[in-house]
C-alpha cells in the first residue's frame, strides 16, 4: 500500500469523526473532547505523510494543492480546537462549516491525484 493511500485512509477516517463533530455542533451540542483528540491524532498524521510526500519524494500536483488545503484547514482547526473548545465555548457554525468544506476539498483533491485523474 502506497503512503499516498495510507495518508487518504487517515484522512477518512479523520473526516468521519470530524463529520461526528459537526452534527454536534450544528444540533446546538458542544462535542466531545476525545472526539477532537482522535480527530487531531487521525488527520495530523495524514497530513504529517503528506508533508513528507511533497518535500522528500517531491510530489506535485495534486499533493501540493491537497497539502495547501490541508494546511489551511487544520489552521482553522486549531482556532476551533484553541480559541473555542479548549474555553468550552460553542464553536461558530461558519467557521466549523469552512474547516470541512476546505478539507473535503483538499482530500477530494488528493484522491483524484492518487486515482491519476489529475
């Protein structure tokens, strides 16, 4: 299995307990903290192999744009996780709303590369 694919699978499976979080969030709910803490470990590994795809193999394409995105979600993320959560404040519905239309993007992205269709 290519690191390209174990970095989508992360990503997945990230994405899913993301996608938990925000139906919490969107039903008025604060969502759990083992919840963001499994989210953080899943997607900041993937994107840890990303990184290390992009500079030390040196891919392009569609990894460096998938990189760009995920860089600026987890950005997002971290105002979320830091700014919000950590304070036990309810997450903003925009911001939250952003975080995963970003990530969505760059992980579509990363697949169509992985798929050869970019």
């Amino acid at each position: 299995m290519s690191l390209t694919w174990i970095t989508l699978i992360l990503f997945a499976i990230g994405a899913v307990i993301g996608l938990t979080m925000a139906l919490a969030v969107f039903k008025g709910e604060f969502p759990k903290v083992s919840s963001a803490v499994l989210h953080f470990v899943f997607v900041g590994s993937a994107l840890i192999l990303l990184l290390v795809s992009v500079v030390l193999y040196k891919a392009a394409g569609a990894a460096l744009w998938a990189l760009c995105l995920f860089v600026l979600a987890a950005l997002g993320g971290l105002v979320l996780a830091f700014a919000f959560h950590a304070k036990k404040k309810a997450l903003p519905r925009p911001i939250v709303a952003v975080h995963a239309v970003v990530a969505v993007i760059g992980f579509l992205i990363l697949l169509a590369g992985a798929l050869k269709l970019l």
